[in-house]
C-alpha cells in the first residue's frame, strides 16, 4: 500500500475522533472553582464526645473529619470555638492549635481532620461536671455546629508516699497517687465510703501496719489506675495494688471496686484472720487475690477477669459464701490458668481448706478448680449449693459436695464486668439459706432472702424494668 495513502487515511479516521473529543471537554463543566458555600460539608459526627478526665489533665484525642462531597473546593471563611479562649477543649487545625481559623480549604473529594483534646479546669464542686462546647463552621449568613462534650472530674494529689502518722481520706475529691503509699507497723490508714484513689503506673499501697477500707453497698471506696476513659476501665495491669505484708494487720475490708491491677490484694502470713465483704475485684493482668498462710474469709465478692488467677492459694484457709469468678479470654488478653490455683509449699504440713458456699466458678476452661496430685496435705475442699465449672468425674469423686451444678449460670456481660444474673440463670432460687444469713444484702444493697431460698452467686437477680 502507498505511504502517502495509508497517511491519509489514518488522518482521515483520527479525526473525527479527535473533534469529538475536544467537543466533549469543551462541554465539561470546571470542577476546581472556589466557594464558600458550606452547606453540602459532611461531619463524621455531630458530637465530639469524651470521657471523664481530671480537672487539670488532658484528655486523650477525638478527631473530627469534615467532608467534601461536592464538586467544587470549599473555603470555610470561619471555624472557630465557640467559647474561643475561654474554652476547655483545645482545637488543631491543619497542625496548629487555635481557637479560630479562617480561610480553610477543602478541595473536591478531600477532607479536614480537626484534632479535639478537653482539658477542665476551675473545678472545685464533688462532684463530675459536664464540659461543653460546640466548633462554629460559618460562612456570611449562615452557621452549621458540631457539639463538644465532656466530663470533668475535681482531682488532688496525694502527695504523701510514707505515713508518719495515721491517715483517713473521705469522699471526693478524688487522689491521684503518683508514688507507692507505705502504712508503716502501728499506723492505720483509713478510706471512708466515697473515697476514691487513682494510681500511677508503678504505685500502689504496701502495708505494714492496718488498713481499713469501709465502704458502703451505696458509696463504694474506688481504687484504680490513674485513665479514666471507658477503654481504661478494663486494661489491666495499669498499677501494682494491695500488698499486705506478713504479720501486718489487722486489716477490715468492706465494700470497694479495685480495677486495672497487676494483682488486686496480697494478702501474706496476717496476724489475724482477714474477711473482706462487697469487694468487686477485676481487670488484673495476673491475680485478683493472693493468699499466703492466712485465714481469709471472702462474702458477696466479685473476681472479674483477672487474666491470672482469680484466687491463688498457698497454704492458706479460704472461705468463699455468696462470691461470683468468672473469667474468659478477651483479645489481646489471653487467661493462663484456672480461676482458683491451689500451690504446693514445700515443707509446710499445717492443714488447710476451701469452702465454697453460695457462690459462682465459672470460665473458658475445663477446670476451674483443679487439684494437684502433689498437694501434702491434701487441703479439705468442700463445696455446697455452687455454680461450678468442673468436670462430672471431679463430682462424682467428691460425694459430700452438694447441690454442685455445673451449667452455665447465665451472667449478663461478665467479659465487661457485669456480673447479673439473667432471668433464666439457674442460680435463681438455689442458694441455702444459711449462707445467706451469713451475707444478707448483696453490694448492691438488695436483700438476699425476700423471696425465700436466696440466689447463687454475689448480686441478687433483679428483672430489668
């Protein structure tokens, strides 16, 4: 074929092409032009909310995104907070902090991050104070909002470590600890109901002397790592708990929450025998109770995910009436051993025993009370009108343990530390009433015997309304 021919036609077909082509994007509307029209803007939300922080410390991030959808960029003439200076929350845009920005620009298909923090201050009430705030994104006429909300909690530090004398901390507001708080032999450190304690990662409370923890089922003592946010609530291993040291005592621990430990309470070697009552003991990255050579008594307790033991036991005599263990494995925490580990001790033959009455074992795993072989003494374990994750044939071995039901008790949420009863849970009703009259009202102050034989377990079914 000639040269010059092929050419030509192949000019003669591009063409066409091409002014179709250029007819097209000549008809294509710009899509880069400027406005400030911000009515089409998209919010990840309408309300930056935040947890309770500490009056003076600072929150961790919320980020807030605005959206372009539209098909032009978008020039915010204004976005600014609301109470500007005076505001509690801090606001970065485009990386820097200010409490107004003018001129921002979204481009088509683009988005704006704002970082939010809340930092309260100038709280003195007893009480957690609601924060508030809204960022005003406004144009010449027209305003669009986005709320911010948060709680502020009135805090101190504690800024004892080593008692010199003995102390008593009542309700709020709350303490932060930053150091290890040592009671010395002959002093007496006292929490009244409503006190609350918030620990640094490393502190925690030695005791040498007494400690008195009374509480009531209404106004609980609270001891926990110093992150208040929901997330913290149940990350253990955030502080190093009670450690209360051989020969120390004697010791009264009544109603209180103590959450986010290594190990919740060390009991070693007591003086006199220890009983704690309406104590609610989770999130621990090892154990929620250590009890070495002692006589512990534990009534209406609750032992939630402690992803160690619930209760270890050396050598020691444990007596568990109206108490609930639960725990599970919830990522990234992984359990390592039963609720209840019974330790050999070697060349120690005092007898010892475990009494379970009233009261809920149950886990992920097969065996939450194994018995090892090698115990001596074997310690006397007797179980009776209980909620146990057991196997049939450790049953069937243990003839005098009586009413042992080993199906599931049915807890509403006890992976996120609620440990009620559900309307079809077979604790209901099954407990004995002897035991009940040991421990009458539960640590929600509901009375365990008003409808007869009381139920397994450390709370008291109560049909939601």
């Amino acid at each position: 074929m000639n040269s010059s021919y092929s050419h030509r036609y192949l000019y003669a077909w591009l063409a066409p092409l091409a002014l179709a082509l250029l007819a097209t994007l000549a008809g294509c509307e710009r899509t880069d032009s400027l406005t400030d029209n911000i009515q089409g803007l998209r919010f990840s939300t309408d309300t930056v909310r935040f947890d309770s922080v500490f009056a003076g410390a600072v929150s961790s991030t919320r980020l807030l995104r605005i959206y372009n959808k539209g098909r032009n960029t978008v020039r915010i003439p204004e976005l600014r907070l609301l109470h500007g200076a005076a505001s509690q929350f801090a606001m970065l845009v485009d990386g820097q902090s200010t409490t107004a920005a003018h001129g921002v620009e979204i481009e088509q298909g683009d988005s704006l991050t704002l970082a939010i923090r809340l930092k309260p201050s100038g709280i003195t009430v007893d009480t957690i104070r609601v924060v508030s705030d809204s960022i005003a994104i406004a144009t010449q006429g027209f305003s669009r909002y986005v709320a911010l909300l948060g709680k502020g909690l009135a805090s101190a530090p504690l800024s004892v470590d080593t008692l010199r004398a003995d102390l008593t901390i009542t309700g709020p507001p709350a303490l932060r600890v930053q150091k290890q708080i040592v009671v010395p032999k002959g002093v007496t450190l006292t929490l009244r109901a409503g006190a609350s304690l918030y620990f640094a990662q490393g502190a925690g409370i030695d005791v040498y002397g007494s400690l008195a923890i009374e509480g009531t089922p209404l106004s609980p003592v609270v001891l926990a790592g110093e992150r208040l946010e929901t997330y913290y609530r149940r990350q253990p291993g955030q502080w190093q708990g009670i450690n209360l040291k051989p020969e120390s005592g004697p010791h009264t621990l009544s109603y209180f929450q103590l959450r986010s430990a290594v190990t919740a309470l060390r009991a070693d070697s007591l003086t006199a025998p220890l009983t704690v009552r309406g104590a609610t003991i989770a999130f621990t990255s090892r154990n929620g109770v250590v009890a070495n050579k002692t006589h512990l008594s534990l009534y209406g307790c609750i032992l939630l995910q402690n992803y160690g033991c619930a209760l270890r036991v050396r050598v020691a005599n444990i007596r568990l009436v109206h108490c609930t263990l639960y725990a599970s494995s919830q990522a990234p925490q992984t359990r390592r051993e039963p609720l209840i580990a019974i330790e050999p001790v070697k060349d120690y033959s005092t007898p010892y025993s475990l009494f379970v009455a009233n009261s809920i074992l149950w886990g992920d795993r097969a065996n939450e009370l194994p018995i090892p072989e090698e115990l001596t003494p074997k310690p006397a374990i007797t179980c009776t009108h209980s909620i146990m994750r057991i196997p049939q044939s450790m049953l069937s071995a243990n003839p005098t343990w009586l009413h042992v039901l080993l199906s599931n008790p049915k807890l509403t949420a006890p992976e996120k530390g609620n440990a009620q009863l559900e309307k079809n849970s077979p604790a209901i009703g099954q407990g004995l009433v002897e035991y009940g009259n040991e421990d009458p009202t539960d640590l929600q102050n509901q009375p365990r015997l008003q409808h007869g034989n009381p139920d397994i377990g450390a709370l008291v079914f109560t049909p939601k309304s």
